[in-house]
C-alpha cells in the first residue's frame, strides 16, 4: 500500500469500497426449466460517500498534544495522521504522486507541491474540501 493509500484510508475513505472488495459476488442460480424467470433488477451503484477532511483533521488536531497547522503544511498533516513525516517520507509520497523532478530537489518547493497535491487528490477521491485549501 503507498503512502497516499495510507492517507485516504486514516481519514475514512474508501469504507464502502473496502466493504464491496470484501463481499464475494453472487453467482446467478440457475431457474429450474419449469419456473417462470422474473425479470432482474439492475444493480444499484453505491454512492460516494463524501468525507469531510477539514471536519476530521480538525477534531484530530484539537485533541493532538502538538499545535499542528495542517492547512498549510505537510509535515503537519501526516504528523496530525500518525503517518511518518520524514523527508525520506515525503520523498516518497512526492515520487508516488508525480512530483515534477525540479521541485524534488528543493525540499521548500517539494513541500507547497505536495501540500496542495494531496489536498486536491484527496478531493478528487470524495473528499469535502473547500476551495481556498485547494488553490
């Protein structure tokens, strides 16, 4: 599992598509040869469910024993998920996700990059986050 997983997975995502993952899918029964078939219904399709990020980071950060500014920083928002917040970590999750190669070598850029591409993947994968966090 990569680091990004851990993320989502701290923060409540994927819950229902774990649970999917683990029911087995029934295998249709054949009807005998003199009963009527009915018709089947379509399977319903499961909502996302959407995660309120800022809801959650915020009732972790007022019972975290540190003060962590998890809105603008990365190190405090893995620190804030229990998740390592080494550079070597961070190294990680950039390369993970698709830092662009110049901004790795700079830990300050690597950082801002990160940050905001965690947030917006974090988004694009369900999560309730506001704009100004996003931009």
């Amino acid at each position: 599992m990569g680091l990004f997983s851990t993320i989502l997975q701290k923060l409540g995502f994927g819950a229902t598509t774990a649970e999917a993952a683990a029911t087995p899918t029934p295998t249709p029964t054949p009807a005998p040869a003199a009963a009527p078939s009915a018709p089947s219904a379509p399977p319903v399709p499961k909502a996302m469910t959407s995660v309120d990020v800022v809801a959650k980071l915020t009732g972790l950060a007022a019972s975290h024993k540190e003060k962590l500014n998890w809105k603008t920083s990365i190190v405090d928002l893995l620190k804030l998920l229990g998740i390592d917040s080494s550079l070597a970590a961070r190294k990680e999750l950039a390369a993970e996700l698709g830092c662009p190669g110049e901004k790795m070598g700079d830990s300050a850029q690597m950082n801002m990059w990160l940050h905001k591409t965690v947030l917006r993947k974090l988004a694009e994968n369900g999560g309730n986050i506001p704009k100004e966090l996003l931009s």
